[in-house]
C-alpha cells in the first residue's frame, strides 16, 4: 500500500489513533502531486496492480487516473469523481468512476422513503 | 468560425478579443466571479459564467456547433479535461490547450491533446535558435524568405566523410554551396568527397538546422 499525497501532514494523519505507525504496517508514503511522474514512480507505480485516485479534485482524478492506465498501465484503476455527469460519461469511456454525490443521492433518497411513500 | 475559449485570464481575454476583431463568434468561459465580472462589460452575451469541466456548462455555451475550442485557464488538468472532452463527447474539430507547467506536456500528448501550446517551451524554441547549436553557425537569415545560410565544421564521426556531394541525400531544402578545406573554399562539384575538419555552407529552408547537424556533426564538433 502507497500513499502520494502532496501535503506531508497527511502522514501524520495516517498514524493518528493508530497503534503502529503507517510504515511499521507496511505503508509507503511519498509527497508530491499527482501529475509528477517522478512522484508516481517513487511511488511505485510501475508495480501496482491497483491504482485509486481520489485526490479534492475531479479533473485531476480523471487525467490521473487515465496516465495511470495508458502510460504505466496498471490493471485496475478506480476514480472518485464528484460530479455524477462527468462521472457518467468518463464511466462510459471505460474508467471505474465512483461518485459519492450520487451515493449520497441514493441514501438521501432511501431515508425519505417512509415519508415519499406516504 | 464558432469558438469557445475557456479562461478570461491575459490570454484568453486576449484571444477573444482578437477573433471577435476578425469578424468570428466567440464565447469566453470564465469560472471565477470577479474574472467573469471584469470581462462581462467588454464582451457582454460572449462571456459565460461557470466551470467548464462542467459538462452543462459547455452544452449552454453551445459546444454542439463549435468549430473550435481554446483552454487556456491556469490549470493543466482542467485544460486537458475541457479539450478531452470536447474532442471526444462533443466531437468538435479543433481543439488547442495551453500548458502551463510544461512537464505536463507529455501528459496531453499521452491523452490525444494536441496541439498543446506552452510559453516555455516557445520561448526555449527562440532561445535555441537564437544561440546556435555547436558546431552550427547562422551566417546569414533570410527571415522573411525563411532561408538561412549556416556553416558547420564537419566530425569526425559525420556520417558523410568519405561520401562524394551527390552521394549525400540531404533534405527537401538544403544544398551545399560552398567548402572550405586547408583556408581554401570553394564550390563543390558533384563528385567533391567531404572529409573530416571541411567547413560546409549550406543553404537552408528555416528549421532544417539540427536534420542537416545529423549530416554533418552528429554529436557537435570538438573545435
């Protein structure tokens, strides 16, 4: 398991309430941005089987994730992606989106079932 | 011609402004407030408020019947996304992107972004044809006629010692007008054989430079 993250406090976030550190549990982690290709291959991504990209950013997400597939082509590539259009269409041209506005949506929805049906 | 120029930055505002001059219709896309503020007056109905990447936001800009679409934000993701996805959900012709960090040029190469256009890499352009390479020298520039006249010490190693002058299969564009061998110059005949240390002087169209370097000093001169 590696983590990039471009803020360096967020390792400090992995360890929090944990009782090994992030690196004692196995983890690696490496600042940068996503779209450095040093910091992807530091990172390890020549190896990786699974490559998520959820950073605060959408199109980041996307662009990322679609250099993660065709430049260093790894396998599985799985993408958070806000906004449910832009999820939908990328989702149409063959990456793994995952939109957790529609999520939210979907269980909005099923907690207002009772008063809905009513 | 229909374009939609995404970004009301220096460029962007630029741009629209010179096409509007050339009699084209445009739409500027800026997703700050205060930028699209500033540009609402100049441009009035041409200037949109909204986030580009947004897919709604380039349908009511009306993308559909666009001819072509210019990203120019300061942002490298999202000026790969609008030209991705304009060229590939909204099929529209022509796109060109603008790369700020110009590390991230093989990334829009990677996605099909071209042409990607970076200030940098522009300005290196100019630089290195400015400061001529090793072993290449500008005699003279004929810019408006975009033809040069360089010399160049010929290598050891040059791939053309030992070949006559008509043997050599130079580029579209270059010819050889002159050798100077031992302080001596002179034209060469077709069955001259360059050697080592000669200088050639070539006539060029612009831009042949570093094909006809390969000819002559494929890795510089020592000298």
């Amino acid at each position: 398991m590696s983590v990039l993250d471009a803020d360096p406090l967020s390792h400090e976030r992995l360890d929090a309430g944990q009782s090994k550190t992030w690196e004692d549990a196995q983890g690696q982690f490496t600042v940068g941005t996503a779209l450095e290709t040093d910091a992807l291959i530091q990172a390890g991504i020549e190896r990786a089987d699974v490559f998520i990209a959820s950073t605060a950013g959408d199109n980041t997400n996307l662009i990322i994730a679609q250099i993660a597939q065709k430049r260093f082509g790894v396998e599985k590539v799985i993408v958070r992606v806000m906004d449910p259009a832009r999820a939908s269409w990328y989702g149409d041209q063959g990456l793994h989106t995952i939109s957790p506005t529609r999520h939210a949506i979907e269980m909005f929805e099923r907690a207002l079932q009772p008063e809905l049906a009513s | 011609m229909y374009a939609i120029i995404v970004g009301a930055g220096k460029v962007g505002r630029n741009l629209a402004r010179e096409l509007i001059e050339r009699g084209h219709e445009v739409t500027v896309i800026e997703s700050s407030r205060q930028g699209y503020l500033a540009i609402e007056e100049e441009f009035e109905h041409a200037a949109q408020y909204g986030d580009a990447t947004e897919l709604w936001v380039l349908e009511r800009s009306g993308i559909q019947r666009a001819d072509l679409v210019v990203a120019v934000t300061g942002d490298d993701e999202d000026n790969m996304l609008v030209c991705q996805v304009a060229k590939e959900k909204y099929l529209c012709g022509r796109i060109i992107a603008r790369v700020n960090n110009p590390r991230n040029h093989d990334h829009f190469r990677l996605l099909g972004i071209q042409p990607a256009v970076s200030a940098t890499d522009l300005i290196l352009r100019l630089i290195e044809h400015e400061v001529p390479r090793y072993g290449l020298v500008h005699l003279l520039d004929f810019e408006e006629e975009r033809l040069e006249i360089i010399e160049l010490e010929v290598s050891e190693d040059a791939p053309t010692v030992g070949e006559a002058v008509s043997e050599i299969a130079l580029p579209e564009g270059s010819l050889i007008i002159s050798v100077l061998r031992g302080g001596i110059g002179f034209v060469p005949k077709p069955d001259t054989v360059i050697e080592a240390g000669d200088e050639v002087l070539l006539v060029l169209d612009t831009g042949l430079e570093e094909a006809i370097t390969a000819f002559f000093a494929p890795n510089g001169t020592s000298g």
